[in-house]
C-alpha cells in the first residue's frame, strides 16, 4: 500500500469514527518521507473533503507546500475535542447531557444517537419529539421505528464498497451530533398539548399512525408484541395485515391511542 493509499484508508477511517484509535492511526499515516505531520486535512461544508485532503498530501509531499486551507490533523483533532455534543435530533448544543427542553440523553449510548441522528437526517423523525424519542431508546425492547432504522444505519457502516455519497451521509450524520452554530440544524419543539385538550383520534388516523412508523409487517408484529402481546397471540399465519389492523383497533382503540400519545406518533 502506497503512503497515499494508507493516507485515504486512515482518513476513511477517522471520519466514520472519531476514536484515541482511528487518529493514532490518521497521525501515523499523515506524515512525509521524513516523519513530519502534513498539512492535509480540508474541510469542504463543514466536513473533511476526503478528495481534497488526499490531493493536499500528495502535494504536500512532492513540493514541500502547504495547499491553501488545509490544516494539520492534529491540529484538525484539537478543535473536534473544543465542540460541543448536540441534540441527534435537533442539533441544539447539550448542557450536562441535557437539551434546551431539559431531556436527558446522557443515558442514550452512542450507537443510539447516530441511529437517532440517521433518522433525523433521512427526514422520518419530523413528528416525533425528542421526549418521545428519548422515552422509546430508554425501553427495551425498543418499538418501531428504531429497530428498522438500526439495521439500516448498521448496514451502511458496514457496507463493504461505499460510494462517495455513501462517505458523506455517513459523515453528515455522525457530525450533527457535535453542535455548530453556523448549522441550520435546529427543529423547534412541536408544542405539548394537555391530554384532556387534545382533538379525539379517529380509527383512520390511529390505522395511519401504525402505516407511518411500522412500515413493514415485521415492524407491526413488533409494536404487537412489545405492546399488545394478547393481539400478538392472535395473530395467524393467514391474516394480512389490514386484518390485523382491525383487530388491534376493534379490541383496543383506547389503549392504543393511549400508547401511541406516549410515543408521541399522533
């Protein structure tokens, strides 16, 4: 492996996590024949542009002199150590783990998050509020939509051939977890209405609340068996799922819009 391809392998590497690990590695890679740091790190949108990054350490390297906006990665890594982590579903800066609103995502692992801020980045969180979201990854199991959305993320960190615009979603979701205030990134809060004030849901809006956030069959079956395992005993091999829907909705509406409130889904 040539110094240029160990340099973009490290850079890759570093930029779809950002551990003690993958920048001793990004440190190692980053230097010239003659074992010094080069300047080779630029950032294109607020992200590291791996193209121009990997140009600016071949250039480097041949001249002797620095491409025009590239930084040292060290130097690079000490200013991701000033930031401030965010809200993966706002973007709004945490204060002792807290967002502005006060919910605590401090217990939420790092996985969770990233899976959180993928959702939020995809536009499929728009109707949930960060209580919601932070109530449902506390919960184990987890309801719909977050065990779909985990195999998702999961399976495109893992893919073997990414694409560029592979790196760059990846890239984009793990850095809305760190605060920028240059970032269009804030969602404002939907509005908390008492329960007793809110409009009666309809069997129609409580059948579409289940379309829109258990997608697909298995997605159903689970929301059945986390919440309602007596209709999930039910269920047989030859029922499709809008007879499965109607039960669920003739046996226990109530307890359902009930639910579905909690989880912030109507």
């Amino acid at each position: 492996m040539s110094p240029t391809e160990r340099f973009r392998a490290a850079l890759s590497t570093f930029t779809q996590s950002n551990t003690f690990d993958t920048r001793t590695s990004l440190f190692a890679a980053a230097r010239n024949e003659q074992g010094h740091e080069v300047p080779a790190i630029v950032i294109t949108d607020n992200q590291i542009d791996i193209d121009k990054s990997v140009e600016a350490f071949e250039w480097f390297c041949e001249t002797g002199y620095k491409r025009p906006g590239a930084v040292l990665p060290s130097e690079y890594a000490g200013q991701q150590d000033k930031r401030i982590e965010a809200s993966p579903k706002t973007g709004e800066p945490l204060f002792r783990g807290r967002d502005p609103q006060g919910n605590d995502w401090s217990d939420i692992s790092q996985d969770d998050r990233e899976v959180v801020s993928y959702g939020a980045v995809r536009g499929e969180l728009h109707a949930l509020s960060s209580e919601a979201i932070v109530f449902a990854l506390k919960n184990s199991p987890q309801s719909p939509p977050w065990p779909r959305l985990r195999l998702e993320w999961h399976d495109l960190c893992n893919k073997t051939n990414k694409s560029a615009e592979d790196e760059r979603f990846i890239l984009s979701v793990k850095q809305r977890l760190l605060f920028r205030k240059s970032a269009p990134t804030y969602i404002p809060p939907a509005p908390k209405t008492p329960p007793e004030l809110r409009d009666p849901v309809t069997r129609p809006g409580l059948r579409q609340a289940l379309r829109n956030y258990c997608v697909t069959s298995s997605d159903l079956m689970s929301f059945l068996l986390d919440y309602f395992p007596a209709i999930h005993r039910r269920v047989t091999s030859g029922m499709d799922r809008i007879a499965i829907e109607n039960m669920l909705l003739e046996s226990c509406a109530p307890e359902l819009t009930s639910r579905l409130r909690q989880l912030g889904w109507v």
